[in-house]
C-alpha cells in the first residue's frame, strides 16, 4: 500500500517539489509577519513557522484530494491514466486521508491559540465552499474568468492564517492584532495563485486533450500569455510595495527585474513557437516566482539586519 501511495504523490502531489514551494509560502508569511512587528528570532519564532509549514502543507493536500473527488467523472472519462480512475487509490482512501489531515491541524491549532481555531475554521469553510463550486457549478464554468478568481481567495486566507501563526504565538497574545502593512503578503499571494492556475493550464495545441479545460484551449494562446503576462506585472508591483514595508527594495527590484525580462523571453517564445517546451516553462518559471518572491519578502530581511 506504501508503494501505492508513493506512486500517487510522485503523479499527483510531488511533496518535495510542493513542499519546497509550500517552505517558501509558510517562511515567508511567518517572517514577514515577524519583522513588520520588529522582531528578532526566537525559539517561539521558529515553533510558529513550523506549524504554519505543516497546517499549509496539509492545506495543499486537502485541495488536491478535494480536486480527486470533483474531477472523478470527468477523469475516468478522459483521462482514465490518472492514479484514482485506475484504481491505484480510492476516493474513500482519500477521504480518509483529508480526515487525518484535519484531526492534525486541529491539533496543532488547538495547541497554540483558540483564535487560531476559528482562522482554521475561516479557511476549511472556504475551501468547502470550493469543493461545492460555491454552489453554481454549471454558471462557474460557463464564466472561466470568475472561476479563476474566486479560487484565487484560498491563497490569501492561508496567508493570513501563516501569518496569524506569528503575531498569535509567537507574540505571546490570544488577543493580538496584524502588524501594520499586513495586507502585502496576502496580497502577493493572490497574484502567486493566479499565476500558478494560469501557468499550470497553459498547453501547446498539440498537447491539448478533449474534455480537459485550459485557458490556452479557452482564450487562445495569446490572450492566455498576456493575461499570464499582466498577472506577473501585478505580483511584481504588490512585490515590491511589500519589500518597501521591511526595507528590502532594492534587493527585491533586482530579482523582479530578471524575474519580468525571463517572463517576457518566455511569452515571446511560446507566442511565436507553441510547442511543449515552452508551454511547460510557464509553470517551472512560476514556480521560481513563488520561491524567490516570498522568500525575499520574508526571509532576506532577516539576512540583511545589521
């Protein structure tokens, strides 16, 4: 069974390649947090990054199950390769898992603060908002923009949630308020979610698939990068408002320079040769927007105190 469960991480959730991107996520909510308070780095500090990485870890997993459950039918009909189709794992089995996950970050909740409790709360309601299409399933995908935007919110919240870990345990208050200039992190989490649905849904036309929504298949390839385009815009913009909050703006133009110049030799080639190669560069390079946007907000500040 631990061979099955391994099959299906490595095709459906890469831990390491998702954890790394989830290590980036957590750090640098929970040490942006910590500096905007002008904290230094504590045991407490480092105790409440470590149960935001975990609580978001799972986070992610109970999406993709969520994701296992909506998508059955529409796999097993056109894409009966994917693990639960081929009955490399059951959707009960599944379940369970998202269950256990929860009963986890129940408990590392409960263990820390009450008010971070409800925060959980705020988060799993909308992610079962999610699940149940917000209730307009047929509308939300007659409307592909709407869609996109509305899961688009989880990524914030879990932000807020990251960041919650820090000014609600390690600043030793049940009744603490978010430090000033907050709201970038959050922010910049909603940019980072709309690049990574928008990049991971990018297809050259011969990779694309009948019955399989992508927005390359929907828009057309270049309303699709342009839109991939002014997203990365937007995320460098609210980027850098969140460096100037902890005094990281120069380093931070720096990586947002050679970060915009690669996204644009990126577009420019897939506008003018849609093949695999470049489709699939979408994804690795907003994964490497993920890493170094958040790891600059919320880790460099640390390296640069003097």
């Amino acid at each position: 069974m631990m061979n099955r469960w391994w099959i299906y991480q490595r095709e459906r959730f890469p831990v390491f390649q998702h954890g790394l991107l989830i290590l980036a996520f957590s750090a640098g909510a929970v040490g942006y947090s910590a500096r905007l308070r002008g904290d230094v780095l504590t045991p407490q500090l480092i105790s409440a990054g470590a149960i935001a990485f975990f609580t978001l870890f799972l986070f992610f997993l109970q999406l993709r199950i969520a994701d296992e459950f909506k998508d059955f039918e529409t796999d097993a009909r056109y894409r009966p390769y994917r693990p639960v189709p081929r009955g490399l794992v059951t959707l009960q089995q599944l379940g369970i898992g998202a269950i256990a996950a929860g009963i986890v970050q129940l408990g590392l909740a409960l263990s820390q603060s009450f008010t971070l409790v409800w925060l959980l709360l705020l988060v799993w309601g909308y992610m079962g908002l999610m699940f149940r299409e917000f209730f307009v399933p047929h509308w939300l995908k007659a409307h592909p923009l709407v869609y996109m935007l509305s899961h688009a919110v989880i990524m914030p919240l879990m932000a807020y949630y990251a960041m919650a870990c820090d000014w609600l345990i390690a600043g030793h208050s049940t009744h603490a308020e978010p430090p000033q200039d907050w709201f970038w992190l959050p922010l910049v989490s909603v940019f980072v979610s709309l690049a990574i649905e928008l990049s991971r849904k990018i297809r050259a036309p011969q990779d694309e698939e009948p019955g399989v929504e992508t927005y390359t298949g929907l828009w057309g390839i270049v309303r699709t990068v342009t839109a991939w385009l002014l997203v990365t815009w937007l995320l460098a913009i609210a980027a850098f408002g969140g460096a100037s909050a902890v005094q990281v703006m120069t380093p931070m133009a720096i990586v947002l320079l050679i970060l915009l110049i690669l996204s644009l030799v990126v577009a420019w080639q897939f506008v003018a040769q849609p093949v695999r190669r470049w489709a699939t560069a979408f994804e690795r390079l907003t994964g490497v927007w993920t890493l170094l946007v958040f790891l600059s907000l919320g880790v460099l500040p640390w390296l640069t105190l003097s």
